[in-house]
C-alpha cells in the first residue's frame, strides 16, 4: 500500500494510490487502522491546513508566514513517520518530500 500524507481543502491528509488504477485518493484514517490519536492528530493538521485558505474568496486568505509553512511541514513530516509506523505494512511519505517520492506518481 502507497500512502501519501498531503493536505488539500475538503479532503483527508492521507492519500491511498489505488492498485488498479495507480490513482491517490483521499482516505478516511480511520479507516485504515490507525490509533484514535494519530487519527485526531491528521485531523487537526487538517483544519490548520483549512485555517490557511478563505476558500470562498482566496484573495482574502490569511498571511502564512515563513515560521508557520516550516512548522505544518515538519507536522506533516512527523504524522508521515507516525503514519508509518502504524503501518509497517505500508510505504509513506510527506508529498512535498521529493527525495522519498520515489514510491509512486504523484
């Protein structure tokens, strides 16, 4: 299984290729057996992810500063390593990591 942690307005931080089609969805991680705090944990990066984009009009987002883009990476980094662990199985990577993006297409 191919798993990569990216966030995107309105969809799950984890996204799941599938093995036909080779396309990454967006997957629910409560649904792949992941622990109730990692699970809130991904969550949260989302909504902090959401709290950066006024999508109704993107124009009138709040500024993100260079701090704050550095600290959502290395979450995103971290829940990538935690996500990794939970499932041995798998093969998962932060999306804006090129060097480990390897595992698949974007």
């Amino acid at each position: 299984m191919l798993i990569k942690v990216m966030d995107d307005y309105g969809c799950w931080p984890l996204w799941v290729r599938d093995e036909d089609s080779g396309v990454y969805e967006p997957r629910d991680p409560a649904t792949l057996g992941l622990s109730s705090g990692l699970v809130g944990r991904l969550a949260a990066w989302q909504q902090w992810s959401e709290s950066m984009v006024n999508i109704a009009d993107p124009n009138d987002s709040r500024a993100v500063g260079v701090a704050e883009d550095a600290a959502f990476a290395a979450e995103g980094r971290v829940l990538a390593a935690r996500v990794a662990e939970e499932l041995p199985q798998a093969r998962v990577w932060f999306y804006d990591d090129s060097s480990t993006d390897a595992a698949g297409p974007n």
